[in-house]
C-alpha cells in the first residue's frame, strides 16, 4: 500500500486504504475472499483489459464498450453485475470525462481515459482515512455524484464568461468576441447531448427500472439527489443557451447600430459637400460672361467663398433641427 501517487493513475481502495500498484494475484484475492473493493483503471493496457475478462468473466458486450469509448450515458444489467457509462466535467480537450463503471455486490471497477479530478479528491479522502469512501451501491452513488457536480465549477465560470463578453459587447464588439460565443455554445451543445441522456439513466436507477445489487429504498434517496443535480445542470445549460443566444443578437444589434451611425455621419458629410462642390464646379467654369464680368479678388471671395461658408452653416443649422445631428 502507498500514501502517495500521482493524480490520474490506476488504483484500488479496499479496506487497508490505498494501493498503488495492482495485480492478479491481488485481485485473485480479494475476488476469493469476497471483500468489497474498488478498482479504477486509467488508460487500461491491453494485459488490463484482457484481465477484466479472465478474472471478473464481464460480459463481451460490456468490454466491447470499454474498447470503444464515446458511448453515451446508459446502464446495462448483465446477471451478476451491471455496466453504467457516466460522464463528469474536467480540463482536458473536449472537457468531458467519460467512465465505464461495472458494479456488483463485491466491486466496483471503473476505466476511464482521461483525467477526473473527482477521483483524485475520492483517493485522497481514502488515503486519509485508511478505508474505502464507502460500500457496495453508497460508493458508486459518491462515484456517480462526484462526475455529476462536477459540472458545476464549468458553470459557474461559464456565467461569469458570459457577463464579461455581454459587458464588452455592449462597450466594443470585435470577431473574437463572435469566435468565444461559438466556442461556448459548442461546449453546452456537447454538454446537453451527455447530460440529458445521463439524467434519463439516473431516472432509470431511481424509479426501480434496472435492479442494482445492494439497491433499497434508502440508497435510492441518494440516487435522486443525484436526479436532481442533473435536472439542474440541464436548465442551466439551457438558461446559457439561450444567454449566448441573447448575447449575439446584442452583438448583432451593436455592430448594425454602429454602423447605422457611421453611414449616418458619412451621408451627412457628402450631403454637406454636394452644393459645395456644385458651387466651386461653377464658378470653375470659362464661360465669357463670367470672365468679362467677375473679376478682381473680392468678387470671387464674395461670390464663391462666403457663398459655400453661408450654405455650409445653413445646412449644418437644419440637420440640427432636423435632429440628424
């Protein structure tokens, strides 16, 4: 037995704490003896999961599933044991952990390939406390709840991502905001597609649908807890949903208003030089009369510069009366 080990690496718990290293014959032991354990394994070898066939004797349905991951949430009886695909948040590419959990009366075995920071806090409190967290269908209940509140810390930081990018919205929008915005709503769509079916397992669990060993009425309260977590989880990614939903039509609605208001500045500075420039063109022109007639410094001053000046401000004066400008 070992009191330290580094985070995301396979154990098991039994009542003698923590081992780092596990075997067959270790294994062989506890599985003669009948003494509950918990075995996780993280990133399996093939010897692994050729041992998951030889000494637990697991369905081949059930290891097909464990060689190919991305199942979604679901529990399947097989006689004497059941497998239950769970998922839980972490910080790795696609944020999502997915666990396979098979459960008897006398173990419970969960392969994962990513990392799961509630694991490491459940070996923690075991290498503290020199026993297993729990027993039989409390412990997969603690394993079940763990990767399901696990969520919440995601939430938490995405709401406050999104009243930052709402703020800067409304102060200045650019395209990365629109790029964050569509990272978000990604998350949440692949958040949805395991929370929803997951809360339809735990349902399954709760309302006496699939017999779990060692399940009773009491343990089942703790299973609806977990419902409930679920159900809350599922309105907040869909509250968020629709809060990114609302931030791009704000950011929608910014960027047109602004550029509403620069066309709008842009019309009234060529609507303001138009005479001017009629005005000039004219008095540019080599008519003879003109030549003949004009002449000198301050008729032209007169004529074409107070001119433009005396139409420049009266045009100024009826936009602003016009409230243009």
């Amino acid at each position: 037995m070992a009191t330290a080990a580094p985070q995301s690496a396979s154990f098991m718990v039994d009542d003698h704490g923590v081992h780092d290293e596990v075997n067959r014959d270790l294994l062989a032991g506890h599985l003669e003896d009948g003494e509950f354990f918990w075995l996780d394994l993280y990133r399996p070898a093939t010897e692994e999961l050729a041992l998951l066939a030889d000494a637990f004797h697991f369905h081949p349905l059930a290891l097909e599933d464990v060689d190919h991951f991305g199942q979604r949430p679901k529990v399947e009886p097989f006689g004497d044991h059941a497998l239950i695909v769970a998922y839980g948040a972490n910080e790795d590419r696609d944020e999502l952990v997915e666990v396979h959990c098979f459960f008897s009366e006398s173990f419970l075995v969960t392969v994962r390939r990513d990392s799961c920071p509630p694991f490491d806090e459940l070996r923690r409190r075991a290498t503290v406390d020199t026993a297993p967290p729990a027993r039989g269908v409390r412990l997969l209940h603690l394993v079940l709840d763990a990767l399901t509140d696990s969520f919440f810390p995601g939430l938490s930081a995405l709401d406050d991502r999104i009243d930052e990018l709402e703020d800067a919205i409304l102060q200045r929008p650019d395209d990365a905001q629109v790029q964050l915005l569509f990272r978000l709503k990604r998350r949440l769509v692949s958040w949805r597609k395991i929370v929803t079916p997951q809360r339809d397992m735990l349902a399954r669990l709760t309302n006496g649908a699939v017999d779990l060993p060692g399940m009773t009425e009491d343990t089942e309260r703790y299973f609806r807890d977990v419902y409930d977590h679920l159900i809350r989880i599922s309105d907040l990614i869909d509250s968020y949903r629709d809060l990114l939903s609302g931030a791009m039509d704000v950011y929608l609605s910014t960027v047109s208003n602004r550029m509403n208001e620069i066309v709008k500045r842009l019309t009234i500075v060529a609507t303001i030089f138009m005479p001017l420039t009629f005005i000039g063109g004219f008095f540019g022109m080599n008519f003879p009369w003109m030549i003949g007639s004009v002449q000198g410094f301050w008729p032209f001053f007169w004529l074409a510069g107070v001119l433009q000046v005396v139409v420049l401000v009266g045009m100024i004066v009826w936009f602003r009366r016009q409230r243009w400008i």
